[in-house]
C-alpha cells in the first residue's frame, strides 16, 4: 500500500512540474473549458436555441474538435473544416437531387456507389504530400460531411434546412474557437519556430565548447595520473544539448506547416519566409551530427594512455580558440535570428571562425613528425580536428543562410 | 492555356506514381469507401434503421473518423474511441442526476461549471507523455462525449436511451472498421516497422561500402589526372540511402505505438518486444550520424590536391576492407531481422569485422612518418578512418542489441 501511495506522489509530482515547466500548457486547459463554456451557452438561451435547434450540439463538436495548442493550428483546422463542410454540402445537395429524380429502385445504389468512389478517391488523395501536409484535415471533414448528407438524404426531408443549420453552426463554433485562441494568451506556432531556431543554436554553441574543453581536461587529469575517472565518465549537462537538436526535423516541420496559416501579428509578416526556417533547421541538424562525430571522437580518446597521446597539447590552443569561435558565430546567429535583423557582428565573428580555422591548419602541419609517428592516438587527435573543421564549414553554410533570410525580412 | 495542360498532366503522372509505387495506398482507398458502404446500408433497410433511429449518423461518423491505414491504428482509435464514449456517457448520466436534482437556478452553472473543470483537466492531461502517445485519441473523445451528454441533457428529456442508441451505433461503426481492415488486404504497423528496421540496415551497408567506394576511385581518378569533375561531384544514390534514416525517429515512434495495439498474427506474438525496434533504431541512427561524417570528410579530401596525399593509398586496402565487413555485418542483422533468428553468421561476421578494424589500427601505426609530414590531408584521411572505426563501434552495438532482441523472440 505504502508502495502504491509512494508511485501516486511520484506521478502527481511530476504532472506538476509538466504545468510548471510551460504554465502555458495549463492556460490552454483553461481556454479549452472555456470555449466550451461559451458555446454551452447556445442550450440554456431559449432565444440562441430555437434558431439553431437540436443542430447546437454541432458547435459544440466543432470546439471540441478544432481546439489546438497553436493559434495556427487552429486556424489550419478551423478553415479546413469551414471550407471542406460547405463544399462537401454542395457537392452532397447536388447528387442528392440526382438521386431523388432516379426512382426508388436506383436511388441507394447511386447514393452508396457516389459515397464509395468519393471516399476512396480522397482518402487516397491524403497519401499526396502537398495535400497530407496541409489539407489533411479538411479532406476527412469532406469525407465525413458528404457521406452524412448523402446518406442521411435517403429518410430526411428538410435536408437544406439542416445543412443551413449545421453550416451555421460550425461556423459559430470556429469563430469561438479562433476568438479564445488569439485572444486570450495566444501561443503562435511562428513564435514557438523562431524561439526554437535561436534556442538550437545556442545549444549547439555550448555543446561545441563543452565537447572540446572536456576533451582537454580529460587529457589534463590524465596527465596528473590522478584516477578521476568518474569525473571524466559524465558529460555535462551542456555538451548534451545538441542531441534535441538531432531530431528537431519533425516538431519544425509541423510548426512551419502551422505557422503558414497564421495571420499577421508581431514582427512575422504576411509572406514572412517560414520556408527558409526549414533550411537553417536542417543545416543546424548537419552541424549537430558534426557534433555527435566530435563527441564519439573525444570519447574514443578518452580510453586511450595519455603518455600515447603527445600530440594533443600542440593543437590544445588552436582547437579550443576555433571551438569558441564556432560558438560565438553560433550566438551571434542566434542573436540575429531574435532580433531578425543583420549585423555586422555576425560577419565579423564568421571571418574571425576562418582565420581561427586556417590557423589550426597550419599548426597541424608544423607538429613534429616523430609525434605523429603514434598515430594511434594523433587518429583520435586529427579526427577531432576535422570534425571539428567540418562543423565550422557547416556553420559556414548556416551564416550564408541566415543572412539570406534577414535580408528578406 | 499549354502550360497550364502540361501542369495537370504533370500532376496527374505524379499522383499515379504515388499509387504505383505502393498499391497498397489505392486499396486503403477503396477499403474506406467499401466500409462507408455498408455503414450506409443502415440507412437503407428499414428493420435496421428503426432500431437505431436518427443515431445511425453516429456509425458514418465513427468510420470515417476511426479508419486509419494501419490496422493497429484502427484498434487504437476503435478501442479509444468505445471506451472514451462509453466512461465519459457514464459520468455525464451521473452529473446531469445531480444536476436535475438541484433546481432550475443552479442546473446550468453545474453542468457548464462541470465541463469546464473536466474538459480543462482533460485537456491538461494530454501534455503527459504517455497519455499522449497512446490514448490521445480517447481524451479528445472523453471530453466531446461529455460535453455534448452534459449539455445536451438540458434539454433531451430521454437521455439514457439517446446514450444507448449512440454507444450501440459507435461499436457498429467501430465493429465494421476493424473488420474491413483487418481482413480485406491487412497492413500491419508491425510488418511496416519490422520490414522498415530491416530496409534501414541494407541502406546503411550500401551507404558505408559506397562511401569509401567513391573515396578511393575519386582519388584514383585524381592520379590519372584526367578532368572527372562531373563524375566525382554526383554521389551515387547508394551513398545517398541513409540520409532516410537520419529521420526516421518519428515514423519509428508512431509506428511502434501502433503495434502495441495489434492482436497476434504472423510471427508477432502478444508480447512482442517492440520496445526493442526503438533502441535498434537510435543505434541505426547513431551509426548513420557517423556515415554523415564520413561522407563529410570524403567530400572535403576530394578538395585536397591528389599529390598531397600519398597516406591515402597505403590505407586504400584496409579501409576498403573495414568497410565490406561494416556492411556484411549489417546485411547479415538484416538477414536475421527479417528471419527473426539468430545466426551463427552474424557472430562470426561480427569478429570479422573487429579483426579487420583492429588490422587497419595496425596499418595506420605502420605508415611511415615522411608522409604524415603533410598532414593536411592525412588529417582527412585518418578522420575517414577514425569515423569508420566509430561506425563500426556503432555497429557492434546494433548487433549485440539485435542478438538481444531474437533471443527473447
């Protein structure tokens, strides 16, 4: 019993700290009871009823259904349903009269063989990217709503009416929807894009350095031949950053689909380039498997005997001031993606990378061959090295990019 | 006017690529249609209609919205979606007593007062991880059933038969759903994820053979100096086979989720280890992070001038060595993935593999010194090498994993 009451505590405790980590998570409970309370207001005024009848229950479905985390998320479901319900009607009232001018004997095979070809036809149209990315909603709404109005067509009479009434009544519950979400802390996906763009940045920009300086470390206790191994066993918390970094793709490609729908607001424009958030995430996630390589290199070095390892200290200087480079370009970056605009320090930081970057070069030349000559270990050392050049390269890539989107804004 | 017919036909060849190249997404196609067709045949025929009334609506509802492409994800939105209505129908029917019992003044406060609380808590609880991944589906419904009995029982006065009518109506929808895809032309999510790990591992072998491949003609090609410019520039799409497993964590998430669900068929039994796909998965990834690197480094060393890298060669062999047997390692866990066996090949190709890594350490000791003088590209050269010994520390990771998982199968 003890045990159990133990694991209840334990689980309580940490769905607190799930609302306390983003308060916004609780506010959008909040808001959701909400639009629902609002729309419960329908069935208790006798006047609202009675001109919208039973089809109330509707809206109350629609609030349900169309509520997202995201104002932009709400509004791709909001406007899928709108559109796809009133097209899906007139499409439906049409086969309709088709069916009811052919005779009874014909009248279900129509209605069934029209509900078959249209629903096989765009549930296999869902499978198209253009179309899953950003009608995949409204699509299933078609589905839903055509095979509603057709079928039911077969026993209700007053079908125009309640097609009326059902338009009318999603329309009340989306624009309920919209009001609570924008208005009432709103969370907007172009927002949550931006802010986790410049934050992956200035993750990888401590995961850059933390690696390299607990490589150097590492090398340096070691050398003090002192048994610091737990020490060495646990990366910082820091030089783990970048693995959220590694698989970003899917939460930035939702957020980017979500963020297209978003009307204007803030410093996000009409046609603000939510495209090219994409291509920076996708450069960040190169430079984040240059990382992985650098950190499964330092790791590697790790288990091998110091005393193998002269090599390591003549690039110490050159490695550590090209990964503080890297990481300075990285923040300034981040900086200007914050701010959304170009600054000159941002060109100045890139250029200081490459100098930084040559000069590593140029020490790895002038080392003595007779260190090189334990290659066992100077392997480790080099490999390090040109992760760590290739990062730079990448970072490289993600400047040229960047610069090219602040110059768009 | 042309144009815009080249468009369409354009348009039109690349959906019908899309059914060709999987006509298993044009079945899903026609197997929705089928289901909505025998839902709507409760229209139709007048013992049943009378049965169930006006509420047949609910069944057509429930086939469009729980018919997914795989058949665990059928199961997990059927048995969501029965459950969700039926608890959410129970504590509705409770409250709306209490609420009746309270008088004219207070009932709507109580009832709105209600489904704010709930739905807010509700919607809060779909922040929790494991809430998320597998019942996210039934919360959403929990809250709609709610709403929509809570409301509703304003003013319906035969609520308990409305919440009969509509339970009974959901399992015929829920009941044909799982039925049309489960048994008209099955896909399995555990198939998918099961031939998707196996697909993976052979994208990789082909990837690592063609990587170091392309390094030692690029480079051969260079010494016969001879302008192959173009032919160095476009890497074969063999070499390109792993960029699908750099993202393939979410797919292999959700499709893991999935297979949860399903009932045991084929090889699958009832407690099969999918757990075990995810950790298959993420070492995959890894070990493609570090074929990320690899090419990185060979596209840069195909930068250096051919004469400054006379460390290249005497690796040539070695390095092409470590490869094949990082790729026979991998198609022999390929092998034994799609077989569910262990064989006593993958071990032995295991210890081929580490013989090989540990002969090119050797050969990498053995170079002489005069050569590593130019260390700018012996630098990329032992960087290639370096990121091949991390793969195949990778790679023995993968399979020891995998000798793990067929021995519990």
């Amino acid at each position: 019993l003890l045990a159990f009451r133990e694991k209840v505590v334990g689980s309580c405790r940490r769905v607190w700290r799930i609302g306390a980590d983003d308060p916004r998570r609780a506010v959008h409970g909040l808001k959701v009871g909400l639009a629902l309370a609002l729309v419960s207001v329908f069935y208790y005024t006798r006047t609202l009823y009675d001109g919208v009848g039973g089809a109330a229950m509707w809206a109350v479905l629609t609030v349900v259904v169309v509520f997202e985390y995201t104002v932009g998320g709400c509004v791709y479901k909001g406007l899928n349903r709108a559109i796809a319900t009133a097209s899906a009607a007139v499409v439906a009232l049409g086969v309709h009269w088709i069916a009811s001018k052919s005779g009874d004997k014909f009248e279900p095979f129509i209605r069934s063989g029209s509900v078959f070809l249209l629903a096989a036809a765009a549930t296999f149209s869902r499978f198209i990217p253009t179309v899953k990315a950003r009608f995949d909603y409204g699509v299933t709404i078609f589905i839903l709503t055509y095979s509603l109005v057709a079928v039911s067509g077969y026993r209700v009479d007053a079908l125009v009416s309640m097609a009326e009434q059902r338009v009318c009544t999603i329309s009340i519950g989306v624009s309920i929807c919209l009001a609570v979400s924008a208005l009432i802390c709103p969370v907007w996906a172009s927002q949550e894009l931006h802010l986790a763009t410049a934050r992956n940045m200035e993750k990888l920009a401590g995961a850059i350095e933390a690696c390299v300086e607990d490589y150097y470390l590492a090398a340096a206790a070691d050398e003090e031949d002192e048994p610091t191994n737990n020490s060495k066993k646990q990366p910082s918390s820091k030089a783990e950053g970048y693995k959220c970094v590694l698989n970003s793709k899917a939460s930035e490609d939702s957020l980017s689909n979500l963020a297209r729908w978003e009307p204007p607001h803030g410093g996000f424009g009409f046609r603000h380039p939510y495209g090219q958030y994409k291509n920076v995430g996708a450069a960040m996630r190169h430079c984040a498997y240059c990382v992985e390589a650098l950190t499964g290199c330092v790791r590697s070095a790790g288990e091998v005997h110091p005393a193998k390892a002269p090599g390591r200290r003549q690039l110490a200087d050159a490695c550590t001031r090209v990964a503080a480079r890297c990481a300075r370009v990285l923040r300034e970056a981040s900086g200007s993606v914050r701010s959304m605009t170009t600054s000159r320090a941002l060109d100045m930081a890139v250029a200081d990378m490459n100098a930084a970057v040559e000069e590593m070069q140029a020490d790895l030349r002038s080392i003595p061959s007779s260190c090189l000559l334990l290659a066992g270990s100077a392997a480790e050392n080099t490999a390090a090295t040109s992760a760590l050049m290739d990062a730079a390269a990448q970072l490289f890539t993600v400047t040229s990019l960047l610069i090219e989107v602040s110059s768009r804004i």
